[in-house]
C-alpha cells in the first residue's frame, strides 16, 4: 500500500494514529516525528527504520 495513503487516511480520521504507525511498520513516536517533519520524509523515515530492524534481529 502507498505510504502516503496510509497517512493521509490517518490525517483524514479513518485509521488511529497506532493503527497507521502498525500499517506503516514504524514505531508510534517515529510517526509523531515523521508527521512534523513533513509527509515528503516518509520514504527515508522508513527505510531507515527497516535498515534497523534488520540490524537489530541477528
């Protein structure tokens, strides 16, 4: 599913703001940060948080 539809269901009151974080595989502090810096750092948010959990699982 496109990130940014994800946050902007969140924003249009469909999803909580836990639900849309556990869509997005964020943690729910990432998505408050990720929501003040801007929607356009979604990718790199999240491609930096899946390169830390990789990291984290060995």
């Amino acid at each position: 599913m496109d990130k940014r539809k994800v946050i902007n269901a969140y924003r249009r009151g469909f999803l909580t703001a836990q639900e849309c974080a556990q869509v997005l595989g964020i943690e729910r502090q990432q998505l408050d940060d990720l929501l003040t810096d801007g929607a356009e750092d979604l990718y790199r948010h999240s491609s930096t948080t899946a390169g830390h959990r990789q990291s984290a699982t060995k």
